[in-house]
C-alpha cells in the first residue's frame, strides 16, 4: 500500500498506523523516481477494510537517550520508554545506526554529534515495528571514527486523522469516513 501527505511543514513526522501484528515501511518510488513524501507500507491484512491512523508531528525535538561513541550496545528504560541503540556500521558507502525503542505518541530520530560538535540527523533507511515496539536504522554522513555521540530524540504528535473502513479489495466497494483527532 501506498500513503502519502501534502501540505505539512517541509519538517513535519508522519507515522502511519496501521492496526496490525507487524509492518514495514520504506520511501515510495514510481519509475524509479521517490514520490514526494509517499511512504511504501507491507503488512499483512485480517479482512477486507482497514481503519488507518496518520499522526503528524510538527514541534520541537527533546533529547530523550545518549548513547557515547560510535561501538558497543546501550539500552535503558525512561520515563518516555525503552530504547536500545546499536553500535555504528557501514553500508553502501553510509554510516548507519540501528535503534529500537518503545516511545508512545511520538515521532523519534537519530542524530550524531560528530568530533567536532557538529550535529548530524539520520535519514531513516528502513523502519519496522509490532505493537509494542519500533526498529529503525538510520543512514549519516559521517565516518565512523569521528562519531563522539547517537543520540535519541522524540517530539509528540500533535495532528491525527483517522481513516476508516478503507477497502482492500477493489472489487469490494466500502463507504470510507475520515475524523480529525485531538490528541
């Protein structure tokens, strides 16, 4: 499946959710060419309609875990949730990072301060999660070596629109509804 959204800050999270066992999501391409802001969403379904989440997040971000140094595992439990943070690896001419964490109601990126004090945000490779957690590996222009700091941040969603009784298959005509939320 296919989502996408327009008309957010250039800067905006989305997060798609889906209510399902288990997901996967990558950027959407057509041609060879990425799709503005399309997401390429697998999963596997338990019916013939969905009901479908997009939160939007557009504030500011809050560091919520330190990891030093570019090697070894660090995990903890805060009160925002759990979070483990791998150690740095190269893959296709990238630094990547891989992070798994449990932060409800928020979106979450990787960042590294490199050695000298510069920040640099990941692009996120590919994520993946249940319903009870998220994995996300991140790509940085940074080498390795000069990684000083991966750090966690999380920023609430403060949009959310909910599309339900979306059908999955085109021979099944269904009557959709979509309803803003507070959250």
């Amino acid at each position: 499946m296919c989502l996408r959204v327009t008309g957010v800050p250039e800067d905006a999270g989305i997060l798609w959710a889906l209510p399902t066992n288990g997901w996967s999501s990558a950027p959407a391409f057509k041609d060879g060419a990425p799709i503005e802001g399309g997401q390429a969403m697998t999963f596997t379904a338990n019916g013939d309609t969905l009901n479908i989440k997009c939160r939007v997040a557009t504030g500011d971000w809050n560091a919520v875990f330190e990891k030093r140094g570019a090697d070894g595992l660090a995990c903890t439990d805060t009160e925002k949730g759990a979070i483990a943070i791998g150690p740095a690896f190269e893959n296709g001419g990238s630094t990547c990072v891989t992070a798994s964490y449990n932060v409800p109601d928020s979106q979450v990126r990787l960042l590294v301060i490199d050695a000298n004090g510069a920040e640099h945000v990941g692009q996120p490779r590919l994520t993946g999660g249940t319903k009870t957690f998220t994995q996300s590996t991140s790509a940085f222009d940074v080498a390795i070596d000069q990684i000083d700091r991966v750090i966690l941040q999380s920023r609430p969603y403060n949009h959310i629109a909910e599309f339900k009784n979306i059908t999955l298959d085109p021979a099944k005509k269904t009557r959709p509804e979509v309803n803003a939320i507070k959250p």
